[in-house]
C-alpha cells in the first residue's frame, strides 16, 4: 500500500541569515580599534602620558579630562557593536556620534600634514591619519548598516578576527611612515641629542648606519650649542663599539670631549632618559625637549618611550649617505617592537589587576606578637577570693609565695 498524503503542506526549514561579507569586516575594523584604544588607556594608567596628544591620534584642543572620558566611552560601544551588531536604535545613533567625533580628529590631522609638511614627503606623513580615519569609516558604515533588516545575520568569525588583527598590526606600520617625516618644531630648544648605537661590521669596525647617525647628530649639535650628545646602547644586542672607538669617531667628526656623553649600559630608553634628561623646576611647565637621531624606521618607537618619562622628543631622521642592507627584514623587525611597546602596558595592568584580584587581606598577614605577661607586684593587692570552695586550692597555690615572707620580712615578688 502507497502511504497516504498528508493535506497539510510540508514545513519550511528556518535558516539563520547570513549577513553580509562587508559587516564582518567593519565589526573586526571595531574589534581593533577598541584595542589600539584599550592599549592607550593602559598608557595613560601606567605611564601618566596625556591623551590629549597621544600616539593614537590627537585630540586637541580638548583637555585632559574631557580625552579621557571621550577614549574610555568609545571602547565599550565598539566592542558591544563588535559582539552585538543589531543594537537599538538610541545605543546605535551614540555609537555612530562617537565615531564622527573621532573622524574629525583624525579629519584635522589630515589637514595639518597637508600643511605643514612638503609635496614630496606627504603621502608619509599622511599613512597614519588617513588609515585610521578609513578605519573608522568602515566601522561607522557597519554601525549603520547593521540597523537594516536586510543586512542582519550571521558573520563569520573567522573573517572578523582576520579583519582584526589587519587592524591592530597594520598600525605600527603607519605610525612608522607617519612618524619619519614629522617636522622639527621652529622653537626647538633641546639640551640633550640621544644616538642609539648600531653593531660593529663583521670586520670590527664602525657600521654604516653609525656613521650616518653621528654626522646627522654633529650637525644638529651646530644647531643647539647648548646641547650634549649622548651615545647609548639601549637594549640592542650583537658587538657594539667600544668606548676608545666611539672617542675616536667622535674627535674624527669633530665633537668636543666635554659634549659627549657615552653609556655602554644595557638600558631601556626610559630609564636612560631619567638619568640624563634635565629636570624642570616645576610640574606645570612645558616639559623638556629631548632631540632623538636615527634612522626613519626607528623614530616611531623612540618617540613612544620618550613621552613615557614626560619628555617632549624631536625626532630628526639620520641622512643616509650608505645604503641599508636587509631594510625589509629591519622594518618588520621594528613593527613587531613597537607592537609590543604599544600592548606592554595592557598586559603590565592586567597582570598587576590579577595580582590584586588573588591577594585577600589579613590571610597572609603574621599575627601580632602576644603581650609577655605582666610580673606580680608584691603592692598590688591580693586576688579576690574565691566564692566556690573547688576554686580554694588553685587561689591558694596562686598567693602562695606571695604570702611567705623571707628572712627580713618582706614578701618574696612572684616568679617570672
């Protein structure tokens, strides 16, 4: 027999919609940004730097305060937008404002390049504020689109994460472009001229690139006669140059003995700079200016630690008159550095966050010291007598001793 026919029609199969490719890619565009933001406010927690001039993007003339609240409300809406694209219609118009907000900020650097620098040098002075302000524009189409029923559904997470990490690692890039070109300010007043140090060439003898940063660094101290220059090792490793070699270059160059400075520690630039930086007399002036020469690749990282000590830098590029081998491998090398100086005080603060979280208080605290038991004076009257008579004998071994007296009469004092 042939099974019989239902009447009723077959049930449709619900499937979750897929959203569109574009949607991914603005919600990994947020998840990244809101890093690079988590990563500044770290900074600013760890280091005391100003928002107001960050390494992100400038948001002058704003004060501090109003920085501060305006980086701390706009990561939690990128990441809910990054988690829950389909927002409510309020929650997704202050998401869109914040992101205008900060696209004409970035607008205004754009401008400022234009201006400031010349037409050959800026297409890299604009790398950085022209990429984060197409950033920021992917991310506020999503923040609109995603309001559109037509465009809801499921994303890839796959092609969310790749569009975030494309964000977050292609940033050091640009700031390395950006940061190359940067114009010395016209009241550049600096009293200190810092050159990292480069590894001997496999003959034993001064590198290169050492002797394009010393003769860019000898002409800046013509500038500033009031300057000192300072050669330092930071923390490069490989053979750097001795000291006996780098008194000889220094002379060979012209730079006079009491001008230079030389220190083969294996330090970070910020605790160098401590030491070496002059101080100002007080907290509310202009901090002091430190001039930083090097080659264009690494200027981006030098500016990085220098504003953590709260020193201003200068940064001049060191004019190659050599050509630099492997220069690829040496900017992927310095990206990979920067990244890491840029996530080091989010990961510093949440290790420190855990550390606070695990420590209870009082558990690990030793306990006090118990009081040592007062001595019996003989002065003092005797106890109270006891009113049960089980208590008779322990009272009277008690005042036992005290109510013996020796030979000249006295009472003895009670045993310690």
């Amino acid at each position: 027999m042939k099974p019989r026919r239902s009447l009723l029609p077959p049930m449709p199969q619900l499937r979750t919609p897929r959203a569109p490719g574009w949607i991914a890619v603005s919600r990994g565009a947020a998840a990244g940004l809101a890093a690079l933001l988590t990563c500044s406010l770290a900074e600013q927690r760890q280091w005391g730097t100003s928002l107001v001039d960050g390494w992100l993007f400038s948001l002058a003339p704003l004060p501090a305060a109003a920085a501060l609240a305006l980086t701390a409300f706009a990561v939690p809406l990128l990441l809910l937008f990054t988690v829950c694209p389909g927002q409510p219609a309020p929650l997704r118009t202050i998401c869109f404002l914040t992101i205008l907000t900060c696209c004409g900020f970035c607008g205004r650097e754009v401008w400022q390049a234009s201006e400031q620098t010349s037409e050959q040098l800026r297409s890299a002075a604009l790398a950085r504020p022209l990429g984060l302000l197409l950033i920021l524009a992917v991310t506020g189409l999503g923040v609109v689109g995603s309001g559109s029923p037509a465009f809801r559904g499921r994303s890839s997470w796959f092609a969310i994460l790749l569009a975030t990490v494309l964000t977050a690692g292609s940033f050091p890039l640009l700031s390395i472009q950006s940061d190359a070109v940067r114009p010395i300010p016209a009241d550049c007043r600096t009293r200190l001229i810092v050159v990292p140090l480069c590894p001997n060439s496999s003959s034993g003898e001064l590198s290169e690139s050492l002797s394009d940063r010393l003769q860019t660094a000898v002409s800046e101290l013509r500038r500033h006669p009031g300057a000192r220059l300072l050669l330092c090792r930071l923390q490069q490793s490989g053979e750097l140059p001795e000291k006996s070699q780098l008194r000889a270059a220094a002379e060979l160059q012209g730079i006079p003995e009491d001008r230079l400075l030389i220190d083969a520690q294996p330090l970070p630039l910020p605790v160098l700079l401590q030491q070496y930086s002059p101080r100002t007399a007080k907290p509310d002036t202009t901090p002091a200016q430190v001039l930083l020469v090097s080659h264009w690749y690494e200027l981006s990282r030098l500016r990085l630690l220098t504003r953590r000590v709260g020193l201003q830098p200068v940064t001049v590029a060191a004019r190659q008159q050599h050509a630099l081998f492997r220069q690829n491998q040496l900017i992927a090398q310095e990206a990979l550095l920067l990244l890491r100086d840029l996530t080091m005080p989010a990961i510093e603060f949440a290790k420190q966050s855990r550390v606070a979280s695990e420590t209870r208080l009082g558990d690990d605290l030793p306990e006090p010291p118990a009081a040592p038991a007062a001595a019996a004076d003989p002065a003092e009257p005797l106890g109270e007598s006891p009113v049960d008579e089980a208590d008779a004998e322990a009272w009277l071994n008690e005042n036992l001793d005290r109510l013996q007296p020796d030979g000249d009469g006295a009472a003895k004092p009670a045993p310690q």
